[in-house]
C-alpha cells in the first residue's frame, strides 16, 4: 500500500498490538472498538449521504426473503475520506501488524444497511 499525506486527525493510534496479533491468529479476527473517532465518523457518514460517487458504486443485495442491504463497493484508492483512511497509519500499521508483513489496498466496502430492515448475510 502506498502511503500519502495523511490529515492528522487519522494519523496516530496504537493499541496493544501484541494482543491484537495473538488474537487474530488465535480467531482469524479482531474486532477493535472506537478504530474513528465520534467527528470522524461523522465525516465518512456526510460523505456516504452526500458523495454521488459513493452513490453511483452502490448496488443491493437481496436475502433469501427479498430484503436487501445496500453495498458500495470500488477497488481504487480515492483522494476522499475513505482513501485517507485506507492510507491512514492507523489502519495501515495495525494491518501490516496482524499480517506480519506488508499491506496491500485490494478494494473499499461500505454496508448501508437500513436500521430495522431486513438484508440478512446469506
């Protein structure tokens, strides 16, 4: 992955990392709570809402039962939000942590599940 500038509000963030690592090869998964903070979150959300690019990438998936959820899915990194943070050293070092190695950006997913509606993983 290659790293660019960074905005400093999703620059450092460093967890136990020898935990996370036994943990992840321990269950295949880590789950870390709090990864943005409450203004970034509110940030990606605003750009979900608004950005017609994440529009246009969006397309549903329906469940057994006819309910879908919607998904946003690219495979570039952008110059907006998401590829800021895919670059970010906090996603980055915690990625290349766990896997004991480099990272490489394969692509980005947003799940835009409605609250209280169905769309279940099948």
């Amino acid at each position: 992955m290659k790293h660019r500038q960074t905005p400093r509000f999703l620059r450092s963030f460093h967890p136990d990392p020898y935990f996370e690592v036994e943990a992840f090869q321990r269950a295949g998964y880590v789950l870390r709570r709090a990864m943005f903070d409450t203004d970034e979150v509110a940030l990606m959300n605003d750009v979900i809402q608004n950005d017609p690019s994440i529009r246009e990438a969006t397309f549903k998936r329906k469940d057994s039962s006819g309910a879908a959820t919607e998904l946003a899915l690219w495979f570039t990194l952008g110059d907006d939000i998401f590829g800021a943070a895919s670059r970010s050293e906090r996603i980055v070092d915690s990625i290349e942590a766990l896997l004991c190695g480099p990272a490489s950006f394969f692509h980005s997913k947003l799940t835009l599940k409605k609250p209280r509606v169905g769309g279940a993983w099948e």
